[in-house]
C-alpha cells in the first residue's frame, strides 16, 4: 500500500510500509497537524528521536494534505516521516478510522494510536485511544524493554 509523504528532509515522495521490511517501526496516527495535542505528540517523538532511532523508525501519518505536513514539518522542525492518508486508507487497515463525538455531534476522525511494526511488518504492540501526556516515553519504554 503506497501513501504520498513527506522523508525527514521534506521531500514528497510515495511511501510503501513494505520498504520497512528488515526494521522495526513505531506507526503512529493522529488526528490533525498543527492542533495542540498533535503538536505536543510530535514533539514529543521530535525531542526523543535519538532515544528512539536505535530501535525503530518513526512514522506519523494523519488525513493532512502533503501542504499541510510540509507547513507542519517546518513549523515544528520534525526529524521523521510524516504521510498524507487522505482517503484512510491506512487509518482503516489498522481500525483507527472511527466515528468520533465533540459536543453531541457525531463525526468520521482518526483516533490516536500507536502501532509497534516487527521485522515482518506485523504489529508487535499497538496503543489505542492514546492520551499525549507521556505516551513517548511509554513507548520508549516498550522498544528497550
């Protein structure tokens, strides 16, 4: 399954989860760039890439347009791969494409969660529902255990 995004160094390519084949990966969904507990999340993952790069590779992906993460790469000087699922393609395969409640209205959104990928590509662990607060550090907690 291909997905456009953006590498580390901002440039649009096609992404295939196949290509991380050999390597473990820390899959993460979130709902929208640029909101507060998706900035805070990325940051997160920013501030503690060098915790993390010796066990996996970090993928954040979310509905944005390739626009809106290259905006939001900039902005927040992310150091991984952000991918553009417009269609939920991805957020579906994983179960992630939920209906959501805000105020008594009822809406289509991306539930934030976190996948671990072994070697194979399958899902060693899987986070759902995820609070920000914390959540790297439960996740860095798992790659080195």
């Amino acid at each position: 399954m291909k997905l456009s995004g953006l590498d580390i160094n901002e440039n649009e390519h096609e992404f295939d989860l196949n290509d991380y084949k050999g390597q473990r990966v820390v899959l993460y969904f979130y709902p929208k760039d640029n909101t507060s507990g998706c900035t805070q999340e990325a940051c997160d993952f920013r501030d503690n890439m060098n915790r993390i790069t010796q066990y996996a590779t970090v993928i954040g992906v979310s509905p944005d347009s390739i626009k809106s993460h290259k905006s939001f790469k900039e902005k927040q000087d992310l150091n991984f791969v952000l991918l553009s699922d417009p269609e939920h393609v991805l957020a579906e395969k994983f179960g992630v494409w939920k209906e959501k409640s805000m105020y008594g209205k009822k809406y289509m959104g991306i539930e934030r969660s976190t996948f671990v990928l072994d070697k194979s590509g399958s899902i060693e662990k899987e986070w759902r529902k995820v609070k920000v607060k914390g959540h790297v550090d439960e996740v860095i907690n798992y790659l080195i255990s």
